[in-house]
C-alpha cells in the first residue's frame, strides 16, 4: 500500500470537504502540509502577518460560505497562542472555525521543551473542544471529527494540535469523502402549532430575527412570513441583514445598538416569536426596558440550553430557523393588528425622516452619523460591510444598508477592537465577486493596519473606511460622561493610514469634511483596489453606550461638549 505524509492526508481532507481557502502565517511546525498544498494546488494559502488576523480572516470566510474556516498555527507555542482571541471571538459568534495547531514533537514534550506551552489547556474554555493527536493514524479521522464537530448544532471552534513529527510520518494513503453533517428540522409540530396560534391571536405581534437565519441562509422563508402575516420583523444585534434594508416589514436592528422603533416593538409587543436569537445581552441588556415584562414569549433555537435562559419562554422549542418559518407560514394565519400595524409604518416613517436629517449635518468636523448617512447613501447593494466594536461602529450597525444576504460581519458578543480589516479579507476570499468594506475606527485599524498589505499581497482587494475622531470614543465618552471630563489615556494620535496605504502598494484617500466621503467610496468600491479612506469626524460627538456601569459624577463636574450624543 502507497504511503503518504500526515501533512498530505491533511491536505486531501480539506479539499475533500471543500475547503479551498485556509488562512495562517507561516512556521516550522507542519511544513509538510504547507509542502501538500503547494504540490496540489487546490487549497488557497492567505498569509497573514499575525496569527490572531489570520483567525479573524477564517471566521468572516465561515461566515460567508458556511464551511468551518480553517486556521494553520504553523508554529508551536507562540504561534498558536496568538490565535487565542480569535478563537474566543469565534466562540462567542458560534462561528466555525478548526485551528490546526502546529504543537512540539511528542518526544520532547512535558520537558520544557523551547515553546513548550500547554496548548490544549489554553484553549479548553474558549472552544468547543481541544485536543491533541497523539498517533499519525488519527491525524485525518481526528481531523474530519473536528469538522464535523465546529459545524453541528451550535456552531463554534474546534483546535486540533498535532506535535510537528506527526505531519512528516507516514500513514496509508486514504482517498476522504465530505463529511456528514446532520442538521435539526424545524421545531415540532404541536410546537409550531402553539406558535402559530399564539402569533395569529396577538394584538401587537413581532418577530425576532437573529444569526439562525443567515447560517441557515433563511432570508427567503423570514420575508415570506412577514409578508404574509403583516408582522414587523426586528433583527438581533450584529444581524441588520437577515432582511433587505427598507422592506417595509423590517425594523432593523433592535436592543441598546439598535434604533428606538425597533425597541419600542419588543417592548410594547404583547407575543414575540424569537426565530434563531437567544435575546441575549447584546441584544436586550437582559432587560425589561427592551422586552416587556408582561410579553408573551415563543422562541425556537438550534441549540435547546438557550430558549428560555434569559427570558420565560411560553412555548419553547429546539430547532432550525429557516424550516420553522417556512412551517409557520403553513400554520399561521394574519393576525388583526391593525392600529398596531399603522403605527409601526408611521414610525419607520419618521425614522427614515431622522436618519434623513442626521446626514444632512453640515459641521466641521464631520458629524459621525452624517459620515454614516453618506457611506450608507454610496454602499453599493451587493456590498459585504465588516464593523469593529467601537462608539462610532455601534452606531454603524444600524445606520448602515444591508440589501443582499450575508452582508454585514461584526465581532458580535465578545465585543473586540481590530476585527473588521481582518474579516473583510476573509469576505473577500470567500466571495471575490463582491465588493467589500470595512468601517472602522482609527484606534482599531492601529491593530492590524499591516493586514493591508495582505490584501494586496494576495489580490483581494478591499476598502478600509476610517473614521478617524482621535480617540478611544467609547472610553472617552464615560470620562466626559461620569469623571468630569478628566480624559486619561482616551485621547490618541494616529499616523495617515491613507500614506500608509500608499506605501503598501494601495491608495489611500484623505477626507476632510462632510460631502466628501458618498462620492469616494462610491469610486473606491468600484476600483478594484485595496483603498484606506481616512475621514475626519467630530471628536466631541460621543455616545455613552451604558449607563447603568457608572454614577455620576460626585463633585457636579459635567464636561460633556455640545456636539456629544445622547
């Protein structure tokens, strides 16, 4: 029988399950796999300059193409430690993510050995499993394990260590197939029922719209159901784009990040049906000033343990977004909910008259919901946006357009600064036919701002909108919020991303004030090129996101400025 590397039996299970695209940076630890995917030119390698964007990168890509992303930690120890807060913000996404991690060779183990470092400990609590391989044999069945497990149920990381020695021994050749991946139907029938009677029967009805719906690529069978019912339909945080921007059905975003029509209907609503949302924290605070203590609650979730946990579930049921619409819409029938239903239009309508007037803002420097209002203006509709967390990136994520499916990637529940570049690499790789954006803040892009030049390096060209106010915004807006004023380590000062473009290879645009930014990034997206936009805004107009975090401040200091938001 034909023997072959573990790094080649590595290769032939990643193209087997079509995963024609894996990110890393290069490193001593699994060179033979680099070797088997350069001799079989099926497997697309983006080096990245720092394993941590390199995570990043692959958890856009699932996002986008709904197979695991496959990270290499080619070098054991520090290499691979530096994937951990990509693994953690995949965690917390349920994005799929399998990390090959080059580990020291089982000879020198548990010797401190240079780069000892126990890896599988490191990762135990941040993903859905971690382990190590410790025989050749079951260096690939571990590995379609790892796959199979990252992309069932609830989505989430998977980090496979495998010692260097692993991937030069020799195994029997073997010939993979795709892995079987078993998904849950919709919720059960008597289940679907109650809901359907409970949704017909209500007053004041509303549909929650999370993440279920773009894994399950569910968009179709959500706006089907809306139309059909007449019932407004509000998004979870990080999911403004499970429908099209503007149906008249659709709310956006609800919740702290949302908009306030959104949030007035899950407070007001008497039932809501939760479709493939945990109304989780991002979304409500897990609060009653964003769903209504007296509302009558159905929600239906891939994954069991989180129906009900953060509000009573009158009718709680396990099962897959899409199809339990797509039953829904057999079952249902259009509740009488007319003063409901016209109130809603009438506020969607002033909404749009106030998003309106934002981006009409004539200061200098640049308000920030004007720059919203302008790239939201000049998106193209097959654009892909990529957020960062931030003050201006939360009041991005519902400011913005998101007209075609998978259309927006955010860090989601762990909330992390230096994302977005890298993500929108990652869209790009997985869908180089659309153009794609990242909106970021000028002390995130200072993370990762040498990801640019992977872009270019790799011909994926994307755009880098920075939003440049000098500052730590949503630190700085507490300081002036709730300490006086007294501003210690908010302010920064930040090279010309724009140059640093230029000397990349890319372009880079300077932006200085209001009505310039539409019409650059209209030409930017249709360019083909890698382009950071930096844009000046407002340092003063700040949100302070929360609240409830901070007192007052005690000695009546207040040193908010004008242009601060409320």
């Amino acid at each position: 029988m034909t023997n072959i590397t573990g790094g080649e039996a590595v290769y032939r299970v990643l193209k087997a399950n079509g995963i024609d695209t894996v990110f890393g940076l290069l490193g001593g630890s699994m060179l033979e796999l680099y070797d088997a995917m350069y001799k079989g030119g099926q497997v697309a390698y983006v080096g990245a300059r720092d394993e941590r964007a390199a995570g990043h990168m692959a958890d856009a890509w699932a996002r986008m193409t709904g197979k695991p992303g496959v990270v290499l930690g080619a070098q054991a120890g520090p290499g691979v430690v530096n994937i951990v807060t990509a693994v953690a913000e995949a965690q917390l996404a349920y994005s799929p993510m399998v990390v090959i991690a080059g580990a020291i060779t089982r000879a020198d183990q548990h010797k401190d050995t240079f780069q000892e470092v126990d890896q599988v400990a490191l990762f135990a609590p941040i993903s859905k499993r971690s382990v190590m391989v410790s025989d050749p044999s079951r260096l690939a069945p571990m590995l379609e394990d790892a796959i199979r497990l990252a992309n069932s149920g609830r989505r989430g990381p998977v980090v496979l260590h495998v010692p260097r020695d692993l991937f030069a021994a020799e195994v029997p050749a073997i010939d993979p197939t795709p892995v079987n991946i078993a998904r849950p139907g919709p919720a059960a029938p008597d289940d679907v029922a109650a809901m359907a009677e409970l949704l017909s029967s209500a007053k004041r009805p509303v549909i929650f719209a999370g993440g279920g719906f773009k894994w399950g690529r569910g968009r179709k069978a959500l706006t089907a159901l809306a139309e059909a019912l007449e019932v407004p339909v509000v998004a979870s945080t990080g999911h403004a784009d499970v429908m099209r921007h503007g149906h008249p059905w659709f709310a956006g975003q609800a919740g702290p990040r949302g908009n306030h029509v959104a949030s007035r209907l899950t407070k007001e609503a008497d039932v809501i049906v939760v479709l493939g949302a945990r109304l989780g924290f991002n979304s409500t605070f897990h609060s009653n000033e964003y769903v209504g203590s007296e509302t009558r609650i159905a929600q239906v979730d891939v994954e069991g343990s989180a129906v009900g946990r953060y509000f009573p579930a009158e009718i709680a049921a396990q099962g897959d977004a899409r199809l339990t619409a797509e039953a829904l819409m057999d079952a249902a029938s259009k509740p009488d909910c007319g003063p409901w239903r016209d109130a809603f239009r009438a506020d969607m309508d002033s909404l749009r008259t106030e998003r309106a007037k934002e981006a009409a803002i004539e200061t200098l420097p640049m308000h920030p919901r004007r720059a919203l209002g302008e790239l939201r203006d000049a998106l193209p509709e097959n654009a892909i946006v990529t957020l960062d967390t931030g003050n201006t990136c939360l009041q991005a994520a519902d400011r913005l357009a998101h007209y075609e499916p998978l259309s927006l990637i955010t860090p989601l529940d762990f909330g992390l600064v230096g994302f977005g570049l890298s993500a929108a690499i990652g869209a790009k790789a997985a869908a180089p036919h659309r153009p794609v954006v990242a909106v970021m803040g000028d002390g995130a892009v200072g993370y990762t701002m040498i990801e640019i030049q992977t872009a270019i390096s790799h011909d994926l060209p994307i755009v880098i909108v920075v939003l440049d106010n000098e500052a730590w915004g949503a630190e700085k807006a507490y300081q002036q919020e709730f300490y006086g004023g007294r501003l210690l380590g908010a302010e920064i000062k930040s090279p010309r991303f724009d140059k640093f473009a230029e000397l990349c290879g890319g372009k880079g645009i300077w932006v200085d004030g209001p009505g310039e930014l539409g019409p650059v990034l209209h030409e930017a997206t249709s360019s083909g090129k890698t382009i950071v936009i930096q844009a000046r805004i407002d340092p003063g107009a700040l949100m302070p996101l929360r609240k409830d975090l901070f007192k007052a401040p005690q000695d009546g200091s207040k040193a908010r400025p004008p242009g601060a938001l409320s």
